[in-house]
C-alpha cells in the first residue's frame, strides 16, 4: 500500500465538505442530524458563529460520516438488495452533501487509499468497495439513503465536547491539538494498522492557509 498522505488539495476539500456539513448542522434544516449527538452538546452546535464553523472546518479528518464502518449497511447498499428507490431522497436537503462527500471519497479511494483511511477512518475492505464500483451508481443509491449521512462519532461525548470547546480556540496551537486528538480517536476504531495510522495522525496537519478560504457565500 502507497502511505503517503493527504496532500494540500485533499485537506483543501475537507474542510470545504466540514464547512458544507457544519452549516447544515447548525441550521433548523439540520436538526435531525444534530439529534444524533450528545443531547448536552446540541444547543452548542446549533449556536455556532460563522467564524467557528470555520475554524472547526479545518479538523484534519472529515467530520460527517457516510457510515464507512458499518459493513452490513454498505453490502445492502451495494448489493442485489441495494437498487435506489427513485421516489426516495436524503432528508435535510442533505443529499448535495452525500453526493460531493462520496464523489471526493471515490477518487481518493483509487488515487491514494492510504490517506482515505486518514481522512475518514475507513478500513481497507471500505476502500476497496468503493473503488470496485463505479461512481454513478454509488452516488445515486446513496442520495436516495435518508440515514447515510451522520455526524462523525456522533455517540461519542468526549470527542464532540473536545471539538466544541478547544476544538474551537482563536489560539490555533490549541485548536490544532483538539483537532489532532479528535483524529486519533477516530484511528483507535480501525482494527489494521492503528500504530502506523496514529504515527501519520500526529504528522497529518493541514496548511494553515486554507482556513482564510471558507468563507460563506454572500
């Protein structure tokens, strides 16, 4: 397997994806997917400023989750019994999320699959999936899934408490501490290759520079 990591227009995409999935999940749009977190912790989500969605954008992992862990879901998704309902959709007006979110995922999974593991806490047997099938056909069943879509460790109160609050700092040496810390929590799931993935976690830092270019449009 190729270990080179995530490069500057991979962590440019994720926080592009966090700014999306953030703005949906502080909006009234958004409050199922908030319903998915800690009960404690979601009036801080749906509180959030412009200035700190755009600093919690910038987490060196993908903060929405398209369930890569859950091995029964995607053989239903896309096995014989995973053909789209043409007549479903993604709630929340989410599904331009699922379909950017999946689109990035599907190329980096046959580009460099080692940094799919790091930007999203999937498995090999994840990536391969992905790879082996072609884009069109994952986006359409997926958009058409209203429970693919789902904040990252969303039961997982330590980790979303860390993120709000820390997470969240002007001083960016805290906030990227927060962030790295989130990212090896993440990792501790992955039941291949933790040592090797929480060494790259400590390393896998994004530019600095992209967090002055997620604005909100208007």
């Amino acid at each position: 397997m190729d270990y080179s990591g995530p490069d500057a227009s991979d962590f440019a995409d994720v926080a592009a994806l966090n700014h999306a999935f953030l703005m949906r999940l502080r909006s009234t749009a958004g409050a199922n997917l908030r319903e998915r977190l800690p009960q404690r912790l979601r009036p801080a989500v749906a509180a959030l400023r412009d200035v700190q969605v755009e600093r919690l954008a910038t987490t060196p992992f993908l903060l929405l989750t398209l369930r890569e862990r859950d091995a029964d879901y995607w053989k239903r998704l896309v096995g014989e019994d995973g053909f789209p309902d043409l007549f479903a959709t993604a709630t929340d007006g989410a599904d331009d999320i699922v379909a950017a979110a999946l689109s990035f995922l599907w190329h980096l999974a046959r580009r460099n699959p080692y940094a799919l593991r790091l930007l999203a806490g999937a498995a090999n047997d994840w990536c391969a999936t992905l790879a082996g099938s072609t884009l069109l056909e994952l986006v359409r069943r997926a958009s058409a899934r209203p429970d693919i879509l789902l904040p990252r460790e969303a039961d997982n109160h330590e980790f979303w408490r860390k993120l709000l609050g820390p997470g969240l700092s002007s001083d960016a040496s805290v906030r990227s501490a927060a962030h790295t810390a989130c990212l090896q929590t993440m990792l501790t799931g992955l039941p291949e290759s933790v040592p090797i993935l929480r060494a790259a976690a400590r390393r896998s830092q994004p530019p600095r520079y992209r967090t002055a270019a997620i604005r909100r449009p208007g």
